[in-house]
C-alpha cells in the first residue's frame, strides 16, 4: 500500500516492518524500557513465555499511541540547540542540548532530550485488531 507525503509531494511505501519500527518507538520510553526489563526477568525465572512477553510488548505500543492520542496535554515551547537529526523510515530523531522548555508558562531549563516524530498516518493504529 502507498500514500502520498502531504508535505513533500512523494510517495511512501507503507510495509509491515516501518509499521512496527514506528509503532515501536515509545519501548524507548522510560516506561517502556522498564516493562521490557521486566518482562526478560519474568522471562527468565520462567514465569511467563516468550511468546507472552512479545504479545504483552505489542499490546503496549498499540495501548499507549492510543492513550497519548486521547489525553493530549498543555501545549508548550521548546526552545534549544539541535545538536544532530536523523531520518530513517519515516521517523524522526532528534537531539537536542540546552533545552528550555516553556509549559503553561513555567520554564523548565533541560540539559539534553531526544524527540522521536512520527506521521500518524503511517501507523495505522486505529484500523488494526490486536488480540
């Protein structure tokens, strides 16, 4: 399946595997580095298999783009230097030094962050069915 980048004009190729790279994205999250460190521990005391712990991990990602996308928060400013960029399969990465960001009028000075950007389109979340 192809669909048209809105902003450059191009066609993109929409396969399984870009699919679940960008759905993927938020188990670099603290919350999702933790239940991954959980689930290999589980894994490993043989209390759970792998097989579960893979289910577990893709039920996440679907549950928390549907949550961010829902619960939207205050709008905010970030206000930084870009210290590197990098595009690969339709994803965003960004890297960012001396960050000050501005949310609901109270600033938050930050030493680094890393922004992760995604088109919703491309992920087609809302049309999949998970068991």
């Amino acid at each position: 399946m192809c669909i048209r980048d809105r902003y450059m004009g191009k066609v993109i190729k929409r396969s399984r595997k870009n699919q679940r790279k960008m759905c993927e994205v938020y188990r670099s999250s603290k919350l999702g580095v933790t239940l991954t460190e959980c689930l290999r521990e589980l894994e490993t005391n043989n209390k759970i298999s792998k097989d579960l712990s893979q289910r577990i991990m893709k039920k996440f990602d679907v549950t928390i783009y549907k949550f961010l996308k829902q619960h939207k928060g205050p709008k905010g400013n970030i206000k930084a230097h870009l210290s590197s960029y990098n595009n690969c399969d339709n994803t965003w990465k960004l890297r960012l030094r001396g960050v000050n960001l501005n949310v609901d009028n109270e600033k938050k000075p930050i030493h680094s962050m890393m922004i992760y950007a995604v088109k919703s389109e491309l992920l087609d979340i809302d049309k999949k069915v998970t068991k």
